[in-house]
C-alpha cells in the first residue's frame, strides 16, 4: 500500500491527497468542489466535535441551530462584514422547478422566484444578531453564551480535501456581553480552548497571536487565533476568535437596559473551528506509509489480528483475543479485533497502518505459548512483546505516551522552524530554503504587509500574544519597529 502514496519530499501536495483518499478519511464529490467525508474521517471528525463541544459546555456555553438561509437585507447591514464574504457567496434565487415542455428534463420554473434572494450560509454574525435583538432586553439577559454546529459554504474556486471546499463543517461561537471587558476576556478564553484542543488532543503544537488588520475576520475589531506549522513548512490557520466590538449590535439594534437603567449597545464574540482541523492533523503527522493519528481522537486505537493455521488454532486465538477485547473495553479504550479471514495478515497490518490506528497486536499460536503478543506503535513503528498478563493496562498505559511522543516530535520540528531574520536576502532565503515561521521586524502598514505578500507569497500569520518589545528595522522599508512578527507561507 505504501507503494501507491507520492513521497512527502518529492510531492508533498500529491502525498496530502493521497494519505486523505487512501487513508479513508475523504472523497471527491459529484458536486464540484465540495467533498464527500467518508466513515473513517467523520468518526475522526466526531471524536474532535465531542470533545470540543465538552470544553465549550465546560465553560459554560450552549449549543443551538440558526437557519442555513439568510435573507440578503442582512448582509447589508454590517458593511465591512459583507465586503468580506460578498465573492464567497452562493446565493438562492428561486424555490421551485419545472419539467421542461421541451423534454430537457427539469427547468428553473420563471415564476417561482423569490421576492429577497437568500444567501448560503457562509458565517451566521448576521442572522444570529437578528435573532439577538429580540432575546436581549436587559443585562439579566447576558451574557448570551451560544455555540452552533453547522455546515457552511464558501464558494471557493481552488479547493483542496478538508483545507479548503466550498462546503464545510464547522462550529461557530456567538456570544453577548454587557461590557467591552467581559467580551475581550471571552475572546481570549476561547482562543485558549482551541490551543488546549490543538495541542492536548491533535497533539499539534500552536502558536497564540492576533492578526494584523489586514488579516482581521470582516468585521471585527481584533481577531486572535492560534497558528500551525506543518511539515512542508507552511502555515495553518487553526482556529480563529474574534472580538466583534459593538459593531454587529449597532447594526442589528441589539440593546439592553443595563444596572443603572440605561440603554446600551451589547458588546459581542465570534469564534470558529473546522474540519479543515482534520487536514491539519494528516499534515502534521503523516508519513509515507500512511496517517498517524493522535490516540485520544483516533476512531480506532487498538486493532489485533490474529495468526493462525487452521480452526482449532483459530478457537484458542479468539478466546484469548476476545479476553483482551473485553479488557481494553473496560478501559474505554476504542479496539476492534479484525479476525476476518477473507485478507492476509500482512495486508491487514498495511491496511491498518495506512489509517493511522495507534496500536497494533498481532497475536499469534507461538506468541500464545509464551504467553506474550506483539505490540506495535504506529507512530515510531517500534515493535516488542509484552506478555499478556496486565495487557490491557500496558496498552493504556503506551496510548499515553504515544500521545505525548507525538506532541514532543511535532513540537521540536515547530521550535526548528522559527528562525530570526534582520535583512531582507535573509527573510528571502529562509523562507525558499527552510520555510517554516520567520521572526522578522514591520513598520507596521499595510503597504509594506501587501508589498511583502506580493513579492514572497508569504502573509503575517500572527502578532504573538505577550510578544516581547524589541527596537529594528522593518525588513523591507527600513522604517523602524518596536517588535518581530511573524511570517509564513501557508495554506
């Protein structure tokens, strides 16, 4: 199997789509575009949804559904929200069709169109601070702590498997605050949520910023997110929190009466995550033998596959291996014991490496003489055996610390790639030769920001929160600056 993925070093683009194809995590679709999720990326998607959706409960959010349509008067109201989607929008004109007389099978029917069009979804600020306006009268009401899951649609013209589809899943954060503080300090609590999730879960290292205003999610006042790097060398844009301001309720009329029996505009969050989280992870950690998936999201954590030579080794290798089975259950631990006899065990061990399952017991008649299985890691493709007695415990016990080695490994390639650069042949160089973050000095503009992305290709990923202050020059103007930013080319 390994055989049929590119090589990361010789075609790192062809080697992404071939580990999100054969890996089972993805197809393409009939609609163009957009992707079909298969059962082993969505059961990957589920895992990350769930628990994501418990930290956003633990800290006191709550889960709704807004319509997918919004009535294009909405879009209007908030002027650089819509400047922002307007290229990106699919828009419903009518809602019915006909047969055609003419035998051309199905038709737009004329007389069915819609007196307003109505917008796809491609974020929900304005329907949601519609619908606000009449949940919101007094600050007993607030604050307003609301999350959707949901699917949106960008209409994107270049698209790549979970990166980037014209239609994806999501979740989307919408919160109401009575002052500018409590809404600041929910977009950084937020932002602190995903790096949790990022880093103790997809073990992908992220580095906290905000992004310049050039960068800023329409509409917002300051956009935090947290940035990936991934083994290319390029950016990812993992998530991203906004501190909207008073912007969205002036535009919407979201007011309440505050303590002192006062009219106020509320003050307002967004805050998102997507299954382009899912090609994060095949980037960060894949090989060329296939996914290697972070055990605590990984569907499946354990498989063992039997060896054997006729039935009656086979009757003593399912009684152990369903022992095992029950044990590992009993621990919570996601395990599948694949006695299929309709594939070789050499094709079942590529299959499963190919799918990134952290753990591997191949379990054979000798191994069950010496009381032992072996025990092999996805991750480092170390193998050894264990003896069977205390097991189950063993393997919980190496799910820990294949999460944590992949955290470290991920990590290590992060920090080797964020390197200083003081002149401008040095920021070019780096970044054709090494890639990765370069840390570098701007004045500031967005002249020189556009400039730079126009000569480079490389954007500002993220000014980094808690960033120290350091006197230079910007790398490409010779003004001064009072701190480095940080670069990157990315996705």
């Amino acid at each position: 199997m390994s055989k049929e993925i590119a090589s990361r070093q010789e075609d790192y683009s062809q080697w992404y789509n071939d580990l999100v194809i054969k890996g089972g995590l993805a197809d393409y679709s009939a609609v163009r575009g957009c992707m079909v999720i298969k059962p082993h990326g969505f059961a990957l998607w589920e895992n990350m949804r769930d628990a994501l959706d418990k930290m956003f409960k633990d800290t006191g959010h709550v889960n709704a559904y807004f319509p997918l349509f919004i009535p294009k008067s909405f879009l209007s109201k908030e002027a650089a929200h819509v400047e922002g989607f307007a290229k990106e929008c699919a828009v419903v004109t009518h809602y019915r069709l006909k047969n055609d007389p003419n035998g051309g099978g199905v038709v737009v029917d004329p007389d069915a169109k819609l007196e307003e069009e109505l917008i796809i979804r491609p974020t929900s600020e304005t329907i949601i601070w519609n619908t606000y306006k009449d949940w919101i009268q007094s600050y007993r009401d607030l604050p307003l702590l609301i999350n959707q899951w949901a699917n949106v649609v960008r209409w994107e013209m270049r698209t790549r498997l979970f990166l980037r589809t014209a239609e994806f899943l999501w979740q989307e954060g919408h919160t109401a605050h009575a002052t500018q503080t409590e809404a600041i300090a929910e977009s950084r609590q937020m932002l602190e949520v995903y790096a949790s999730f990022a880093e103790e879960f997809m073990a992908v290292p992220v580095i906290r910023g905000v992004k310049t205003e050039s960068e800023r999610f329409a509409g917002a006042v300051d956009t935090y997110c947290i940035e990936a790097l991934m083994q290319d060398g390029k950016a990812l844009q993992a998530g991203t929190s906004h501190f909207l301001g008073q912007n969205f309720a002036k535009a919407f009329d979201v007011k309440f009466l505050n303590n002192k029996n006062e009219q106020e505009y509320v003050w307002a969050t967004s805050w998102g995550v997507s299954t382009r989280l899912v090609g994060a992870i095949v980037m960060a950690h894949g090989d060329d033998q296939g996914l290697v998936l972070p055990p605590k999201i990984a569907p499946l954590q354990v498989v063992i596959v039997p060896i054997y030579k006729g039935d009656e080794q086979k009757a003593q290798l399912d009684a152990k291996a369903n022992e095992i089975l029950a044990d590992l259950k009993r621990l919570g631990i996601r395990v599948k014991y694949d006695d299929n006899d309709n594939a070789r065990p050499g094709w079942k061990f590529a299959e499963y490496e190919m799918k990134g399952v952290p753990v591997r017991l191949a379990l054979g008649a000798r191994d069950l003489e010496k009381n032992v299985v072996e025990v092999a890691r996805r991750d480092t493709k170390e193998k050894k055996a264990v003896e069977l007695d205390g097991i189950a415990q063993y393997i919980d016990g190496l799910l820990l610390e294949i999460q944590h080695s992949m955290f470290k490994k991920a990590k290590e390639f992060r920090d080797e790639h964020v390197t200083k650069a003081d002149t401008w042949d040095e920021f070019v160089k780096l970044l054709d030769e090494k890639g990765g973050f370069i840390s570098a000095h701007w004045d500031g503009t967005a002249e020189t920001e556009d400039a730079i992305k126009e000569k480079t290709k490389a954007t500002i990923r993220c000014i980094p929160l808690n960033n120290p202050k350091e006197d230079g020059k910007c790398i490409l103007s010779g003004r001064a600056s009072s701190e480095r930013v940080l670069f990157a080319r990315a996705y």
